[in-house]
C-alpha cells in the first residue's frame, strides 16, 4: 500500500469515528495496523531521502573538484599557449601548419590603453571622451575611433596586441 493510500484510509477512519460508524474495537486495529504500515513507508521514504542527500552531497563535491580540474587544465592551457607564442616570437615564425594544426601569430584588434591621469584631463579638457557611472570612465569606443583618424589625445594610445589561434 502506498503513502497517499494509507493516508487516506486514515483520514476516512478518523471521519467514521467522528460520524459514530465504527465500533472502538475495530477503531482500535484499525489505527494501530495503519500506523504500522504509515511508519513503515515513511521510514522507507526517509531513508531514500537520505541516500538522496548522500548522493547530493557526493554530486557536490564531485562538481567542485571537476571544476578545480578543469580551471587547472584551463590555467595549463593558458601557459602553453603562451609558450608557444613567445617561442614563434623568438624565432620570427608567425605561422606553423601542420596535419592537425595550424598555429599562427595573428593582430588582435586595437584597444585603448587609458592613462592614469587622462580622466583629469578629459573631465576639464574633452568632457565627451568619458562617461559618468557611478565614477568617471573613459570612452574608450570613442577615443579609439578618434585615435584611428589620426586625432591625438592626452594620455591614450592605440595598442593592437598578437595572440596565437590554434584551429
């Protein structure tokens, strides 16, 4: 018998007794065969929730540690790709093709670089380079198409950095 079956011949047991249709005896074994049957399905359910927790706590730390792999794995990748990049630098190689790879040296596309005292500058010089938020921030979209057309600007300087492409 289910949970919800029990429960429910419970609750119609308890209506009987209300409405008088039932003698104390058979109210009596009744109950107590209910209650025995309601505490062996919820110790039932109890226990697979426990086994659930189990698995819960298990799922977790399997997550963390899978995680922690992974940024490891990720942070390797990061330091090879670096190396490989500084030794074609070395080497004045900016492309290498192989059967599995292709490894080049390629542009990235310019960004601005900021200088410390450039938001000084701007609040009282060019006020339309920075936007306010909560503090004053560079308009490095707008600085930098100003710098692509040759404008100079106190502080700031078009920098286009290389990266290494693995496809």
């Amino acid at each position: 018998m289910k949970l919800y079956e029990i429960r429910s011949q419970y609750l119609d047991c308890l209506n009987r007794i209300e409405n008088g249709e039932i003698d104390e005896e058979f109210i009596k074994d009744t109950i107590e065969s209910l209650d025995g049957d309601f505490d062996e399905k919820v110790n039932g359910i109890a226990c697979f929730i426990k086994g659930l927790d189990g698995d819960i706590t298990a799922l977790k730390l399997e997550a963390d540690n899978l995680k922690q792999r992974a940024d490891n794995k990720s942070k390797k990748a990061d330091r090879l790709r670096q190396y490989i990049f500084e030794s074609m630098k070395a080497v004045s190689r900016v492309r290498v093709e192989t059967a599995q790879n292709v490894i080049s040296v390629k542009k990235n596309p310019p960004k601005v670089d900021v200088g410390e005292s450039f938001i000084l500058w701007a609040s009282g010089e060019r006020p339309e380079l920075i936007r306010h938020k909560e503090t004053f921030e560079a308009d490095k979209a707008l600085i930098k198409e100003m710098l692509k057309k040759g404008e100079e600007i106190p502080y700031c300087r078009l920098i286009q950095d290389e990266s290494l492409s693995i496809k």
